[in-house]
C-alpha cells in the first residue's frame, strides 16, 4: 500500500491554506450573497471555520438544488459559500497527493489538461485505429458508492480527522441524491445493498476531484492489466482504440465485469464499436481519421436556440450587451477547435441583436 499521508487536517484548516481557498471560492461570485455574508466578517468566519476543522465540529449546510435541462436533465446542487471554502480547503491539500498517481490520459478537471487538450488526444487515435469503443458510465455521479470511494482515498490519506472530514462532506450531499439513485444489485449482493450510501453532488469541488479519485483504479486496469494504448477518459466519458474489433469486444467485456467492483455499469445504447472513418463522437465533436473536425448537431442546436434567447433578452433589456458578447465570443473559441467557420457565419447571419432604446431622463 505504500506509506499513507498523516496530520493532513492540520493543512487543510491552516489559516494560509483557508484564506488561499476563500480566494479561489470567491472567483464564482463574489456578489452573490453567500459570499458577501461571508465578506462582511472575514477574519471571524475564517477563524470559526478553522475551531470548527480541527476540533472536528464542521458540519455541511443545506443545498440549493436545481435541474438544468442541456444537454441532459441534470440535478445541480449547490453548497452554501462557507462550505464551498472548505471543499478548496480539502482539494488544495489532497489533490498533490493523488495527481501523482493519476495516468496521463485521464482530462477531466486537472490542471493542464481539460477538453481540448483531451480532443487532441483522442484525435491522435482516431487517425492511427480503425476503431473505438466507445463508453458511457450510466448515471455515473448518483451512482459513486461511498464505501468504495473512501477505501480508495483510504488508501492514500492515513489522517483520520480528515477522513471524517470527507465523509461528512459526502454525507451532506447524500440527501440531495435520493431521488437520482440508480439501484443495482451486483453479484454476491443481496437486498440490503440498495441502502448503501451513494452519490457526489455536481456542483461541487469535491465531486469532480473525488470522481477522478473513484475511475484512477480503471484507467489503470485498462493501461496496466489490458495493455490499451489508445485510451482517453474525460470524467465517466471514455474512448478506447484499436485495430481489431475483435480485441475490442473482449476488452468491453472485462471491462464491464470490472466495473462491477466499483459498482458501476456501462451504458449498453451509448456504448458500442464503430469504424473510426465514420468519425468518433467526443465531448460535443466529430474526429475524423483524415484531421477534419466538426461540431455535434446537437451542439449546433444548443447555441443556436442559446443565441435566439440572448437576442431575445437583449431586446428586453434583461441582459448587457457585454454579457452577450462575452456568451458569444466563448462559444465562438470554444467551436474553433473545429472546421466552422462557415458554419459560424451562417449562425450569426440567422440572428440580429437589438438594444433597448434608452429612455430619456424625465425632466
């Protein structure tokens, strides 16, 4: 197991490593009120919250939880500000710890990495194999087993103050999840299995640090024990390639049985083998062997009917009109990682941006 790192909760609640985290979580928003509140008093709310960390008295506050229908419906919850602090507080201190142990070719949510360093990597793939298998984790986050989780943190962090830590932490966003839960039963499991303790809330810091945590022992099993060279995760979203479709139903299948020991299941419509020449699907775009890349329709869609609504509240007066260039011009980089040039004309053609008329000041 190797040496297990200790006293890490000393870290977590030190006053430079907090105050670094009330940085980073006051980035978000800084006028939303949460943080505002949290401002107001800052020197006394970051003393509290160390007393609180170190005497083990820290409890997670409430959630404001809401769906977002694009481009999936998904629960979005989100923590009060104070515990927002401490989720940086945690990931600046155990993040070190893990990365080290991470595989290359895993793009979700670190540093120096993201969705177009990972678009890169799957499109070196695409041009060198015939196929890919394609995969999808089915509700991946509502579905993160607890107990399975924290044996593998267990297994890198020795601190027991910062392991309850964590556990309360997941227990804060537990509640929110019920209703999302995807009961399984796995083999050698009976009834009782469907009340273990599930789910990372998205929305957190946390969630996205500790999902890497939870798939870090796949990406090593595909690596390490199946040999796959061509191999690119982003979050529960994962391609693997090869010359042979043959070799590639047969890794699907220890894949799948795999899983089973992080209590997760493939999505059987979404997951399946297709030639690379008719182009591989990942992360809103097309890969093409011959270098060519384009956008998904469905990403089209998106921005469109999005482009339609900031017209809309534009004209209203709803929004500024730096808020919509900002909204475009990100869009607008983001599709350049593609041919759409054309394409992007064409969309800006199809919408005209009006600008409330001021009113004149009464006299």
């Amino acid at each position: 197991m190797g040496t297990r790192a200790r006293h890490l909760i000393e870290h977590v609640a030190s006053v430079h490593n907090l105050r670094a985290a009330y940085r980073q979580a006051r980035k978000a928003g800084r006028t939303r009120p949460g943080a505002t509140t949290f401002d107001y008093d800052l020197e006394s709310n970051l003393c509290a919250l160390q007393h609180a960390l170190v005497g083990g008295l820290y409890r997670p506050g409430p959630y404001r939880s809401f769906y977002v229908h694009v481009p999936k419906t998904r629960l979005i919850s989100a923590a009060p500000f104070r515990d927002r602090v401490v989720h940086h507080a945690v990931v600046r201190v155990l993040e070190p710890l893990f990365e080290r142990r991470f595989l290359h070719d895993s793009y979700a949510c670190r540093k120096g990495k993201g969705t177009h360093a990972a678009l890169e990597r799957a499109h070196q793939f695409v041009r060198r194999h015939r196929y890919c298998l394609r995969a999808d984790v089915v509700r991946f986050f509502p579905s993160v087993d607890h107990a399975v989780l924290m044996d593998h943190v267990a297994r890198v962090v020795g601190c027991r103050a910062t392991l309850a830590l964590l556990h309360r932490i997941l227990e804060g966003g537990a509640h929110v999840l019920r209703r999302e839960a995807f009961p399984v039963l796995f083999p050698g499991d009976d009834l009782t299995a469907l009340l273990r303790a599930r789910g990372l809330p998205i929305g957190n810091l946390t969630s996205q640090f500790l999902a890497n945590v939870y798939l870090d022992p796949l990406d090593h099993f595909v690596k390490e024990v199946l040999r796959v060279r061509g191999y690119v995760r982003y979050a529960d979203d994962f391609r693997i390639f090869d010359d042979s479709k043959q070799r590639l139903h047969e890794v699907r299948r220890r894949i799948e049985r795999f899983l089973d020991r992080l209590r997760l299941v493939l999505h059987d419509r979404k997951t399946q083998i297709q030639p690379c020449a008719c182009g591989v699907p990942f992360l809103g775009f097309v890969l093409y062997p011959s270098g060519r890349r384009r956008l998904q329709r469905a990403a089209v869609r998106r921005f469109r009917k999005r482009l339609r609504r900031l017209a809309r509240d534009l004209e209203k007066g709803h929004v500024s009109q730096e808020h919509v260039s900002i909204s475009v011009r990100s869009w607008l980089a983001h599709a350049a990682h593609a041919q759409t040039r054309r394409l992007c004309r064409q969309i800006l053609s199809e919408v005209t941006f009006r600008c409330r008329p001021k009113r004149p000041p009464s006299l």
